[in-house]
C-alpha cells in the first residue's frame, strides 16, 4: 500500500517562505516521478511541479518559476516543496502525488495515481 503524507503547510506573511515534506511509504519511491498540486477553494486542482525519479529533470507551472524548487531525497522517500516569495495568489491546499507514467514531466492531475491528503497553506497580506 502506498501513502503519501504532506507536512509543513502553515500561515506566513507575504514574502516569506515555507517548506513543504511529503513522505512517501513502499519501495518504488525512488523510481517514480513525482509532483506537487495545489488547489484553492472553488477552483481545480492546479499543477506546481514536477520532478523526475533521480531528480535531475524538474519542471514548474509559470506562476512558481523562480520562487518555488522542487527536490527530493530517495534515501528518506521525500519530496519537498521549497516556496518563496509567497504572495496572496499561493494559498490553497497543497498537495503531492506520485505518477504511474514513465515519464520525466507528468503535469496533469491523471497521470498521478496516488495523492497525499494535503497540507494548507495560508498567506497574509
């Protein structure tokens, strides 16, 4: 059975920054890309980012380029969410999921299989 669990979601002021963790149980972690999601109230769920099983091939939606960066650690099942520069456009509920495609760049929501249960994330202006 796999599981994902997100943390480190909060309330921040704009500007500032957070790092989201999502843990990753089963063994094929460290083969699988995976990615980060967002969604707001009212809205669909969002693509962030995406990285490839060894990490070497990271790709981002526009809004997150230069102040998001998506990484991860294969020896803890990790993958990380580093968000700067937060704004009033960022919070919603954020979530990670793994991809069953083999692919480097999964961006849609159907090329995930499984998903964490979100982690909110809440910005102050």
């Amino acid at each position: 059975q796999v599981q994902l669990v997100e943390s480190g979601g909060g309330l921040v002021q704009a500007g500032g920054s957070l790092r989201l963790s999502c843990v990753v149980s089963g063994r094929t972690f460290s083969s699988k890309t995976m990615g980060w999601f967002r969604q707001a109230p009212g809205t669909e769920r969002e693509f962030v980012a995406t990285i490839n099983w060894s990490g070497g091939s990271t790709y981002y939606a526009d809004f997150v380029k230069g102040r998001f960066t998506i990484s991860r650690d294969n020896a803890k099942n990790t993958v990380y969410l580093q968000m700067n520069s937060l704004n009033p456009e960022d919070p919603a509920v954020y979530y990670c999921a793994r991809s069953f495609r083999g692919i480097d760049t999964a961006t849609m929501t159907r090329d995930y299989d499984y998903w964490g249960q979100g982690t909110q994330v809440t910005v102050s202006s």
